[in-house]
C-alpha cells in the first residue's frame, strides 16, 4: 500500500511542479482516466485530444508539456514554422500558443496520427496539415515496420508500391513563397539521413534555427552526415541540448 501512495506522489510530482497543486492534480487524474480527449492544458487556448489505447500520445505529450524538452523561450518570434515529424501535433499546439502569428506547416506521414494532429490543430489559424513524409525529394515512401508504436515508424523510397506521399524541404519552401524557415523541427525517425545526404543545398542555408532529433539506433552514420552537412553549410552555429533534441541556431542569418 505505501509503495502504491509512493508510486503516484512520484508520478504526480513533475505536473506539481509545472503546474502547481490544484491544475497539476487536475492533468494528472485526466490523463491518469480512460477518457482522454478535451485535455484542458494550462496556458493552452484549445483542449488537446489524445488516443487511449496508444501509449505514445502520452509520452509525446509528457515531453512536449511536462518536461518541457522544446522550450519557447529560445526562440526569437519565428515567424515561419515548420513541423516535420508532427505526430499528433504536439510540437505545433504548443508553438502556435507562444506565437499566435506565425505561420506553420505541420507534416505527418501516419494517417492515423495525421487525423489526430488535424484535430488538435483544427481550431487555429495559419496551420496547415499535410499527410505527407518528409525526404530529399518528391517521391513515394512505404513503411518497413507496420508493427511499431506510432511515434517509431520508419520508411524508405519505394514509387512503385509506397502509398506515402513524401515532400522535399526545398518544395515546401516553393509551394508556399518562403523566403526563410525560421524554425524547423524534425523528428522523422531515421528519415533525416536522407533529407541531410542530398538536395540540401538550396533549403538547409536558409533555417535559422534547426531543432532535430537524431536515430542511429534506425539509420546507421546518421549524426556523421548530418553534421558533414551541417558544417559545410553553416559556417557559424550554436548548439544546445535539450531533452532528446538539439536546438541548433545559424548563426549567419
């Protein structure tokens, strides 16, 4: 029995310590239920929905609103932001909330977590949605292991018989007249070998802060290419951890 109290204060604490006592304690009983949609989120304008029978909704949104592991704060009034990797548009609610006149494209390639992101997102303006993978050119992808949770899924280049749409960074920016990105997050689960080996030339110059999550536990050498790539075309950065992510700013922009 005291090991059970024990277990819950422990489990509790981190939205104590966010939150405070009376709103942290109201998260945590909601997300601690079987009901979870319309999630009531402190400082979040709109309720957030996630799934009940996938684990990984709530270990998205723990890192996104509970460990805080991307921080606002560092980020200098984006005005162009783009999501890649969005899962169920965690990263993008949050965003959206610290900078209410940005403008975002949020990318998915599993529909079912693409469903989830246009829900959570539908209610703010300036977000667009697509269910599309990202990769270093137009093509179509298939996913190589329909078995894994829906924040592990992997893919590769396959036209003849991917059903994936996948997107370039560089046609992003064309469709939609960028100038710049001013905030590029991706975590797109071993696909940013690929997006970082090639036709990265024109886009890459133009992020001014890159926040990314690396897999070489899916894609072997995948940190040696992307920093290969990103030394030869940020001649001046700065990097910081933060959580699994780094958070790397150009600093000649």
């Amino acid at each position: 029995m005291r090991k059970k109290i024990y277990s819950k204060i422990k489990n509790f604490l981190p939205y104590f310590n966010e939150f405070g006592f009376k709103e942290g304690y109201r998260l945590y009983k909601k997300l601690s239920s079987s009901d979870l949609d319309n999630i009531q989120v402190y400082g979040i304008k709109h309720p957030i929905s996630l799934r009940k029978n996938e684990k990984s909704d709530l270990e998205v949104f723990k890192q996104v609103f509970i460990e805080k592991q991307y921080m606002p704060y560092q980020y200098k009034n984006p005005k162009i932001i783009i999501d890649a990797g969005g899962n169920v548009g965690l990263f993008s609610v949050l965003m959206k909330n610290n900078f209410p006149d940005a403008k975002f494209i949020t990318i998915e390639p599993d529909y079912d977590n693409f469903l989830m992101a246009e829900k959570n997102l539908k209610n703010y303006s300036d977000v667009k949605v697509l269910n599309k993978g990202v990769w270093s050119k137009d093509v179509k992808l298939k996913i190589i292991n329909e078995d894994a949770s829906k924040w592990g899924i992997q893919v590769i280049e396959d036209n003849e018989n991917g059903k994936i749409e996948a997107i370039s960074i560089n046609t992003i920016i064309k469709e939609n007249n960028f100038d710049r990105i001013d905030l590029l997050k991706m975590d797109i689960e071993g696909s940013e070998k690929e997006v970082f080996s090639k036709n990265y030339e024109d886009w890459l110059p133009k992020v001014k802060i890159l926040v990314i999550e690396l897999h070489d536990s899916m894609q072997k050498d995948t940190s040696r290419i992307f920093f290969e790539t990103l030394n030869k075309t940020w001649p001046h950065y700065h990097l910081v951890v933060s959580g699994e992510n780094l958070v790397i700013e150009n600093l000649s922009i």
